[in-house]
C-alpha cells in the first residue's frame, strides 16, 4: 500500500479511536446498547478511519491544487466581472456537492423540501464567495466586514423574533456551519491561499485565511430570508422511532453487514455527483486556461478518485454506524436521573471527536504552512479541542434549561468581533474559518442526531433547543483560537522588545518571520 497513505490511515485511526473509546465505556456504564448496535459502531468506526486516510490524502494531492490553482487565475485576468461571476458559480456547485448540508436538509424533510434549503444555502455561499474575491483584491479589511456582516445578521434575527419566525433561527445559523465541510473547506482555504498569493503585497499573508469564514455567514443570511419570505414557524425534525431503535437492538451481525452494503450504492451515487459538478467545473476551466501540464493534471486525476473513495467510505461509516447510536446514546441519557451527566460527558466528547473532522487537519496543515511553523498543527488541534468542548458543554445546559440561543450566541460572536481589534490579522482569519471548518460531517452525523434525543428525551423542545449546536460548534473556536493568538502577540512582542528589535502592534504580523514556535 502507498506509504502516505498509511500514513493517513494512522493519522486518522488516531484521531478515531478517542471518541470511539468514549462512547463504548459510556455504553457499558452508563447507556447499556446491545450487540447489534456497538457492531454497527465499531464498522462505522473503522470505515471513518479508512475512509478519512483517503481523503486527506485526495485533497492534498487534487482539491488543493484545484482550488489554489483557480484562486491564482482569478487574479490573473483583467476582469473583475468574471471574477466574481466564476466565483458565484464554483460557490453554488461546491455547495450543493457538500455531504453534510444533505444531512442537515434530509433532519427537516418533513417540513421543508430538502432542495429548497441546499439551492437557498448554494446561493448564499456563492454570493459571500464572490465577496471574498473582492475583499482580497481591495484589500477590504476582514474585521470590518466580518463586523458588518454580523451586525446585519442579528439585527435580522432580532426581526424575526418579534415577527414570531424566531424558531427558524437555530436552524439558519446552523445551515452557515455545516455548508463548511470535506468539499468545501479543502478548496476554499486552497483559492484564498491562490488569490492571496498573487497579490503580492506586504499584508498578503494576513488575507490568506477567511474565505471559510465569510462562506459560513451568507447561508446564514440567506436561509433567514428563505424563513421570514415563507414566514416558517414551525420545522419538525426527523427523530429515529421508537421502532426503528427497537429494530435496530435486535440486529444480528448479518443485519449489521446488509445495513452497510445497501447504504454503498446510494452514498455512491451522491457523491459522485457532488464530485462529478466540480469535476466538470474543472474540465472547463482546463481547457480554457491550459494552466495544469500532464504530469500534474495525472496527480489530480489520481487525487480526485482517493477523495472519491474517501468520502464514500467516510460518509457510508457515519451515516448507518453513528446517526442511529448519537440518537440512542442522546436519548437514553436525557431520559435517565442522570441527565447531568450530559454535560461533562459532551464536552469530553467534543474535546476528542474534533480530531476526526476530516477538514480540520487540512486547515491545520495549511495554517502551519502559512505561519512557516509558527503556529503548530498540535496547537490549532488542542485550540479547536477547547472550543469543541465548550461548545458541547454550553449546548446541553442549554437543552437541560432551554436557554434561548440568541442569549449565548450574541456575546459569544460580540466577544469574538471585539478581539478581531486586538490579535494579529492573520488570528482572525484563522479563527473565523476554524469555526466552519469543526461543524463538519461528524457534528451533523453524530452529535446533531446526539443533541436531537438529547433534547427529544429530556422533555425538551427540539426545534428551539436542539438545533443550534452546529451554531454554537462554529462560534467557540473564534473566541479560543483568537485568545491564542492574543498571547501569541504579547508573548512575540515581550519577545521582539527583549531582543531590542521592533515591538509588534496589535494588527502586525511579524511573527513568521520569526524563529520562534510556539506550541
């Protein structure tokens, strides 16, 4: 087998095995689960942790030079106009190519055709995608943007509250998280990187991070519009049945390998037309430009079928093996006199499980890339770890008291927009795209459904309570990961002061110029 391959499968089986580890104690000593389901967990298990090697692998060597690639074109031409058009375009496709906003849609198919939220959402990350490419050629501050643009949301949110849509608002700030996921986060971070480039200037590298983050903002925009045009009050999610969870207790180990082999054909199918958009994107795009050389248009090709491979095996693994025990685990818990336990148990949970959100490890290669070893891959790990878990821990005390989310989620993204004034550039950037990029396939797989029985089991109202933990994933990581690299700055400037050399002010970036690595 390839030797980076098996690297890969490593990486990944490390990754997995935390979360896997958790949840099989807490089945033994907390949520008894029989035979048949801990087996359906354990293959999910293992097909995440091959399905992951490959596609980390598939995006280094395809969907990383596709997106740098088209990035770097971009600025290239004397058009603007087309710009921003190939943006709008290569934001919808890759949109609706992406695995987890199909999860999320297919949770509200009983209230809202899935279609109507995945075209809504495509056009809001392609209108912010287009945005993003403007921003990088003015030089449009992020800050400011980002600082407009979350001003406009709440005031939107706050109008639907008063006009009574108030219950579609967890739901279109969790559309904003999960649009971010396998697909989309390797070839935006990957164009913005290409587009950065190219511009060559002096602060180029501070702009080399934040198209995920203004990709997470328009769905959110968007969908609240799709809510206030059909006043949409009521979403009934789709929660397991009793019935179904019956059925699946008694599964035999047979059971268990049917449930998988049937799911392949259907997982084959989406993917590869989400795959197929963007492979078409491509072609054209190629025979326009002439920009790859054989030997490097081979590597894609190769690249492209890994990532295929990957992410139907990955999404086969998550959907049969990890839906069905998130909604059980979640249930039995909120039902039970220890429903407190939810608290400490989640944030052990996320602590862990962000390790095996397969875009995570390409932003945090890219971002150790960037900063030149700066800013290490293990510390975005345990900085997004943070996050993670506190974003769980918030979200079940919300469910246990039925906090409103709009009481949590308007200091949380308040504080976050004060600090962007006060930490390196290139922090912010990173930060705002990390809280896309945690919300992937395993928070709309595992703890969504998690967070569904959760509320479903402890009385709770899960329209208004349970959705929102993609939201609440998405905001944690701008507070930590900006707190970092608000001690990075102090620690750089103390540094650069005792050196007597030149101190850095709170918006300079002369830390990967520097030596000095920190993590």
């Amino acid at each position: 087998m390839n030797k980076i391959l098996q690297e890969k499968i490593k990486e990944a089986f490390s990754s997995v095995l935390p979360i896997t580890a958790i949840v099989l104690i807490a089945s033994i000593i907390l949520v008894p689960m029989s035979a048949g389901i801990i087996v359906m967990f354990l293959v999910g298990a293992a097909l995440l942790i091959i399905g992951m090697g490959f596609f980390t692998l598939g995006a280094d060597m395809a969907m990383m030079p596709m997106g740098e690639g088209i990035g770097a074109q971009l600025t290239k031409g004397q058009s603007v106009f087309m710009a921003v058009g190939v943006s709008f375009l290569m934001g919808l496709i890759i949109t609706i190519a992406e695995p987890d906003l199909m999860v999320l849609a297919l949770q509200l198919a009983e209230s809202l055709n899935p279609w109507v939220l995945i075209i809504t959402v495509g056009l809001g990350v392609g209108l912010f995608l287009s945005i993003a490419v403007l921003r990088i050629l003015f030089g449009i501050p992020l800050r400011f943007l980002l600082l407009f643009l979350y001003i406009v949301t709440f005031g939107l949110a706050f109008y639907m509250q008063s006009a009574g849509d108030g219950a579609f608002i967890p739901v279109s700030f969790d559309a904003g998280g999960v649009t971010t996921g396998p697909i989309t986060v390797p070839f935006m971070l990957a164009m913005c990187l290409g587009v950065a480039s190219l511009r060559g200037d002096k602060s180029s590298k501070d702009d080399s991070f934040g198209f995920v983050a203004l990709c997470s903002v328009g769905p959110i925009i968007s969908v609240m519009v799709l809510g206030v045009v059909n006043h949409i009050t009521k979403v009934t999610p789709q929660i397991p049945s009793d019935e179904s969870i019956a059925l699946i207790d008694k599964y035999t180990d047979r059971d268990v390998v049917v449930q998988f082999v049937e799911h392949f054909p259907e997982t084959i199918q989406e993917v590869a037309m989400a795959l197929g958009a963007i492979l078409v994107f491509f072609v054209v795009f190629q025979l326009i430009t002439r920009r790859y050389k054989k030997h490097q248009l081979a590597r894609i090709v190769i690249g492209f079928l890994y990532t295929f491979i990957g992410l139907v095996v990955f999404l086969t693994g998550v959907n049969v093996g990890f839906i069905p025990v998130g909604s059980l685990f979640g249930s039995k818990l909120g039902q039970s006199e220890l429903k407190w336990i939810l608290v400490p148990l989640s944030m052990l949970i996320g602590y862990f499980i962000v390790a095996a959100e397969p875009a995570v490890h390409v932003l945090n290669k890219q971002v150790e890339e960037v900063s030149q070893g700066a800013v290490t891959q293990k510390t975005m790990n345990t900085g997004l770890s943070v996050g993670m878990a506190l974003a769980l821990g918030i979200t079940m005390i919300r469910i246990l008291l039925g906090i409103p989310i709009m009481y949590i989620l308007v200091p949380g993204y308040g504080f976050a927009l004060i600090l962007t004034f006060f930490v390196p550039k290139i922090f912010t950037g990173i930060a705002f795209d990390s809280g896309g990029v945690c919300s992937g396939p395993m928070t709309s797989t595992f703890l969504l459904p998690f967070a569904i029985g959760a509320c479903a089991g402890s009385g709770g109202d899960t329209m208004r309570d349970a959705f929102g933990i993609v939201a609440m994933v998405a905001m944690t990581p701008l507070v930590v990961i900006q707190i970092l690299g608000l001690v990075y700055g102090i620690k750089m400037a103390a540094k650069a002061k005792g050196l007597g050399g030149v101190t850095a002010g709170a918006g300079e970036v002369i830390l990967f110029e520097e030596e000095y690595t920190y993590g």
